[in-house]
C-alpha cells in the first residue's frame, strides 16, 4: 500500500487523484488529521486513517501496512518543522515501509536564506540516516505564490516587492503528477531527485512583462526597499517573524538559490511543464 500525509492540501490532494489513475484505488491510504475531509476519498476505496505529524501513535496506525510513504512537507518551520518530519519519517521506517519519499524543494540547502530551505536540508539528511531506501523530491518552487507576491499589481498598475531574482516557478499540478509517477514506480530514484521545474526562471521584471501582455495594461515593476516592504507587512497585522520570513524568500532568491532548472520535470511527465504565463492567466481572468 502507498501511504499519503496531507492528503487534503494543495498538493497532497492532487498527488492521490494522479496516482488512483495509476494503481488501484484500494493500494493507496491516506494519513490526515481531519479524516472526516477525506470522506470522497473513503467513498471511492482509498483506505482514510487520522495521521498527525504531532503524535507518532496515529502515525503508527495510518502507516500500517505501507510499503511506500510519501511525506508531504508541513507548513511549520524551523525546529518545529523538522521535528514534525523526522516523526513521520520514524514512524513510516517503523511501519515496515520499503521507502519513504519525502517533498524537499529544489533550493534545500543548510545554509539557505529563506527559512523552510534549511528545514527540507535537514529532513534530508535525518532521511539519509534512516537505513530505508528514500527519495527526496527536489520540487521547483511553487508557481501559485505568484498570484501572491502580484499583490495590487492588476488594480494599480505597479508589482510592488523587494529586489529578487530569477525563480524556476513550477505548478503544483505538475509536481503531484510527477510524484505519482515516481510512486507508481517504485524505486525510479534513490535520494535526491535532480530539480524537478519548469525549463526556465523567471524574475518578477519578466512577470510584470507576461502580465502587461495578459491585460493590455502596462504592469511596471517597483523596487521595494527591505525595510519598507517588512513594515507595510506588519502594518497590515502580517506577524514580524512571517514578515522576516517572507523576506528571506527574496534575499535567497537574489543570490540565485530558486534559480536551478532542468529537464527531468518535463521527462517525468513526458509533456511540457505548464508555463507560468497559464497560470498567470487564469489569476488575470479570476480578478
């Protein structure tokens, strides 16, 4: 049985329809902390238990009988984070699995400017030390953070951020198609993949650009200063440490940290990676 964590997120979500596709439904299990919002699931032969990063006794109980488990990252950081994954990777070595995959991001790095980059690193090597076979997904960075950062961008006219750089932004359908392939067989990679992303990186100058095509309305990037752009975070109750956090993200990006591309994304998936202009298009049309 292929056992997925987060099954009702974004991207957990998405990984179970693409590999019920692929295996029958009744080989794969879920592990949620609400397993009442994977009722659809259950009704179509997925096996549904209560799994909780937080208590390794639910783990245990979702994990039963996996052969593989696939750990979707947690939306903590820091020691929090870490703790959360090391718990479900001992908990899936514990339940017997023949390997466990784990969702990092194409920029892991101990030593990363932006704070999630060194808790994937981390989850990584605790992964490397666990004796079990595991593969880690070195996943591009999530294109559905841009309809973020174009904050009031389509209303005034201006795409207002700190000074950044080139991103290999990647769509989540992509990487949850790419992940069931990679469930479906079993064993394609043993630790870290090459960078799963879209061919090309782009900066938020070359957004600003696709979205003045898009609309037919001149979109114009404005460098933010730092420190200017943190306080109108905290002055619209964005939490310091969030805030700080948010920051990293560009400073990790000027030093080139997201801008890694390659073609195993589009090998997997045997098709081109969806451009980042569709899925900019669609945030134009939705406004």
């Amino acid at each position: 049985m292929i056992v997925i964590t987060g099954a009702t997120g974004l991207l957990g979500s998405q990984i179970v329809e693409q590999l019920v596709q692929r295996v029958p439904a009744d080989q794969v299990g879920v592990s949620v902390r609400d397993p009442g919002r994977a009722a659809g699931l259950a009704a179509r032969g997925v096996r549904v238990r209560r799994g909780d990063f937080t208590d390794p006794r639910s783990l245990a109980n979702a994990f039963d009988g996996a052969t593989q488990v696939l750990i979707v990252s947690t939306n903590e950081t820091g020691e929090a984070a870490v703790a959360q994954h090391v718990a479900a990777v001992e908990a899936a070595r514990d339940a017997g699995a023949r390997r466990i995959l784990y969702t990092s991001h194409q920029g892991a790095a101990e030593h990363s400017l932006f704070a999630p980059m060194p808790d994937h690193a981390a989850t990584e090597a605790h992964l490397s030390k666990t004796g079990t076979p595991f593969t880690a997904l070195r996943n591009g960075f999530y294109a559905a953070t841009v309809r973020l950062l174009l904050g009031q961008a389509l209303e005034t006219g201006e795409l207002v951020a700190p000074a950044d750089g080139p991103v290999s932004w990647t769509a989540h359908a992509d990487l949850a198609e790419a992940a069931a392939i990679i469930l479906a067989d079993e064993g394609r990679f043993d630790g870290p993949t090459p960078p799963l992303t879209a061919p090309v990186a782009l900066d938020l100058q070359d957004i600003a650009g696709i979205v003045t095509e898009l609309t037919g309305r001149a979109v114009r990037r404005v460098v933010a200063d730092d420190a200017e752009w943190t306080a109108t975070l905290t002055g619209h109750g964005v939490p310091a440490d969030r805030a700080g956090m948010l920051l990293g993200m560009f400073h990790a990006s000027r030093r080139g940290e997201f801008a890694t591309t390659g073609p195993d994304l589009e090998s997997l998936l045997r098709r081109p990676a969806t451009p980042l202009r569709s899925i900019l298009e669609e945030a134009v049309t939705r406004r």
